[in-house]
C-alpha cells in the first residue's frame, strides 16, 4: 500500500532531509527533487523511529516548497529521492481578485483543493499568465485556511487540465502553453480535451468488449436516415456533436396511429417545446433549415425505464486512482422534467440515488452492478482508444424496460451538479480526491520513464 508521511521543517541541520526508518531505500542517495528542481543534498534515516520527513529550512528554500505542504508521497530511483506528488491544475478565466481569483468557479477549486492532504499531493492552481519560463517557477494559488495565497514554486511533476471549455482550450496560447510544457519538460498531462460524441462513437464501435451498449449513431447526412431510424425506433435524438449541458437536443417521435410526427425541444429562451407535422420534410424544414447540420449527430431512441412516469437515466463517475486502476466513483439516477428532451438538472430533472428506486426495481443491487460493469469496461476500452492520458469520465448511461445497458454519452471533464443532492455528497470528495490522487502514479510511472530504469519505487 502506498503510505504517506507529513512533512517537518527543522533548523538544527542545513542541506538535510531525514526520511522514516521504515523506508525501504538503501543508502546513500545524492540529490533530491520537488516538481522539476533538484538539487544535491544528505539524505539519512530518522534515529528515532519517527514516521515523519524532516527537511532542513534551507532546503525548504532551495527547493522552493510551498508552506501548505503537509501529506506527502516519497519516490526513489537510483541516486535521487523524489517528494510529491507536486500537482499543477491547469485553467484560464483568472480575476485579479485575491477573494475569488477565478470568479464563480473560485468554490469549485477550493473544495478540489482541500482534499489535497488526504490524496498526499501538493496540488496549487495556475494560468498560462503566471509561469515564469526563465526561471522555470510558477506564482501558483493555494486555498489554505479559508483563504486563496500565491506562491513560487517550481513546475509541477504532473498537470491536470481544468480548462472549461473547447473555445479557451483552442485559444493560440493555451496550446503554446499546454505543446511547451509538455514537450520540453516531458510533464505528464491529463484529461486534455473534450470528447466529440461521434469520434467516441466510432472509435467505441472498434472494441467488441462494450459494441452492445452503443445505441446506433451517425453524422447526420439527409432526411431519409432520420426516416429509417424513426421507422426502426419509434424516436431518435438530434444532438450538436460537441455539445454540453444537454443544449441543442431535439427528440423526434413518429406516432403510427396518428401517422404524425413529433418534435421535443427546448427554446432559445429555455422554454420546452412539442410540435407537431404530418410529414418530416416539413418538420425538418421547419426546424432545421437555417442550421449547419454537418455540427450535428443522429442517435437512436431508447425505450427507457421510468419513475412515476417520467423516463430515467443515470451518471456514473469513473476515476483512476493512485494505483493506475479504474474506479466507480459515483451513480446517480436522472429524472426527467415533465415535457423535458433530457434529464439534466437545468432542463428541470431530479436527482435520486439508486437505492430509491425500489418503485421500479426490487434489485437495485442488481442494477447498480449493471452499471459498474458497464462503466468500468467502457472506462478501459475508452482509454485504449484516446490519446493522451484519461484520469477521469463522467458517463450518460441508461436501462431499457427490457434490462439493457446503453451508453449515450462520454464527458472528459465532467459536470459535479449531481453532487448537490444530499445523498451523493460523500461521493463528491470521492471523486475529488482521486482525480488529485491519480497524479501519484502517473509521477512513479514517469519517473521510471525518465529514468530509463525499473528501479524507481515509491516508499
């Protein structure tokens, strides 16, 4: 098991670091390393069976150790003692205020934030604005007591990206930053980029172990596919390949016994819609004449299961953690709005957790099983498929009144408003905790990688 050791500053020695006893590291080691500095340094073992690093102040100084750092990881390769992880999450959109330096999503931060010392990183937050690349350091902000401070320190051993949205991870500047950092420095990087619904599609479709949870997708190409799939279905969806927050959703519907069709949706100003057309030309005419459809995909409709009526799906947060394995991390019932074209909350759905749906099944156990296995096998195909290194997903997935397991979208960087209902609030510092944690093993495995060498290990 991986352990942590707090941190100690001690002034009776200089240019010394004392780790536990109990480490399993032979001696002498030359040089210590905190993010990307090092510097030489006597290393020793406690004399009294303390389970505690003491580092020397000037130490401290020298290798630029912020005064936050308190639980923190030790690695070792064959000449140098690592102490991390130091953890650098990676956003835009700062204020100049020192109160809520990144505006309303200040709270979000702070509370990731304070998990630090139980995930045993040193984790700060930081722009593109606040590295100096001279001298190789970072004006980072820490929350600590209540409040947000900066500090120097060095580049972090691993960066894990917060940027909000896909028009400020395009900005020049945020690309110059994310290419540089991560190609000069070698910085392992994770969760970059947003996922596009169909290029998850297909390259899902690639991997025979989850082919049976994709509801039949494609890039939108003429009316006549949106005939065919209505004729197979009964309803399909039409959503923006890039979107979020269920905006751009349309739900179509064809009656057999009115032989009419029908069209879910909500407004420009956030109104929910239904309307009705006697044939889908003039529907799709109507609706969709004045938009790009090349921006948009086609999704087969499922027959869901339903709460007092009202069609049901689920969140599933799924995390790496510190040993590089994947987790389940949270499950969430969504409950559709009356009239709404999707579950989420800002569409008018609620919240429940599994357990309290026993007006629908007397299995939740079963059910939420179901969903584990789903997501944990989706989770493993999805990162043997994407590019660069996946530490966490947020899944949209449902059950058909038949028990089958569907997944309708991925999320890189996952919404947390799921969260605010009571129930699910010990899953939140869950999930925060292992998005920081995972940062542990992807510092070991990169200090192997850097090494060329199996013997870095981690105390």
């Amino acid at each position: 098991m991986k352990k942590l050791y707090p941190i100690e500053y001690i002034s009776s020695v200089e240019n010394t670091i004392f780790i536990p006893e109990a480490c399993e590291v032979a001696l002498p080691l030359h040089y210590v390393s905190f993010g990307t500095k090092k510097t030489a340094v006597i290393i020793q073992k406690q004399k009294n069976a303390k389970n505690i690093i003491s580092i020397s102040n000037d130490l401290k100084s020298t290798l630029q150790l912020p005064d936050y750092s308190s639980n923190i990881h030790l690695f070792f390769d064959s000449d140098t003692l690592y102490i991390g992880p130091l953890v650098g999450i990676f956003t835009c959109g700062f204020h100049t205020g020192r109160a809520k330096p990144i505006g309303e999503r200040s709270l979000i931060f702070s509370k990731l934030l304070s998990v630090q010392k139980t995930a045993g990183v040193i984790a700060f937050l930081f722009g593109e604005q606040h590295i100096n690349w001279e001298t190789q350091t970072i004006n980072g902000l820490f929350y600590e007591k209540g409040q947000w401070e900066v500090a120097e320190i060095p580049f972090p051993n691993v960066i894990y990206d917060r940027i909000p949205n896909r028009k400020s991870e395009n900005l020049p500047r945020i690309q110059r930053t994310k290419k540089r950092l991560q190609q000069e420095f070698l910085i392992p990087w994770y969760n970059p980029g947003f996922f596009n619904k169909l290029d998850i599609y297909e390259r899902l479709l690639q991997e025979n172990s989850i082919s049976d949870y994709l509801p039949e997708t494609h890039a939108f190409t003429s009316f006549s596919m949106v005939e065919r799939m209505l004729s197979n279905f009964g309803h399909v969806y039409i959503k923006p390949k890039n979107g979020s927050l269920g905006k751009g959703i349309y739900q179509l519907l064809y009656d057999r016994k009115e032989e009419m069709y029908y069209i879910r949706f909500n407004d420009e100003k956030g109104e929910k819609r239904l309307q009705k057309f006697e044939t889908l030309e003039t529907l799709m005419n109507h609706t969709f004449s004045k938009m790009n459809m090349d921006n948009f995909i086609i999704q087969q409709g499922i027959h869901l299961i339903r709460f007092e009526q009202k069609p049901i799906d689920f969140r599933v947060h799924t995390n790496k953690n510190k040993d590089g394995v994947w987790e389940v991390t949270a499950i969430a019932a969504k409950i559709a709005g009356n009239g709404s074209v999707t579950t989420h909350l800002n569409k008018g759905g609620t919240i429940k957790a599994v357990e309290e749906l026993t007006a629908i099944s007397t299995d939740t156990e079963g059910m939420l099983q179901k969903l584990k296995n789903a997501s944990l096998k989706i989770s493993k195909a999805l990162e043997k498929q994407i590019n660069g290194i996946i530490g966490e997903i947020g899944f949209d997935i449902g059950i058909d009144r038949k028990g089958r397991v569907w997944l309708f979208e991925a999320n890189s960087k996952p919404g947390r408003s799921i969260f605010k209902y009571p129930s699910l609030k010990k899953y939140d510092v869950l999930t925060r905790k292992l998005s920081l944690e995972h940062s542990v093993y992807l510092m070991e495995q990169n200090i192997k990688k850097l090494e060329g060498s199996t013997r870095g290990h981690l105390l």
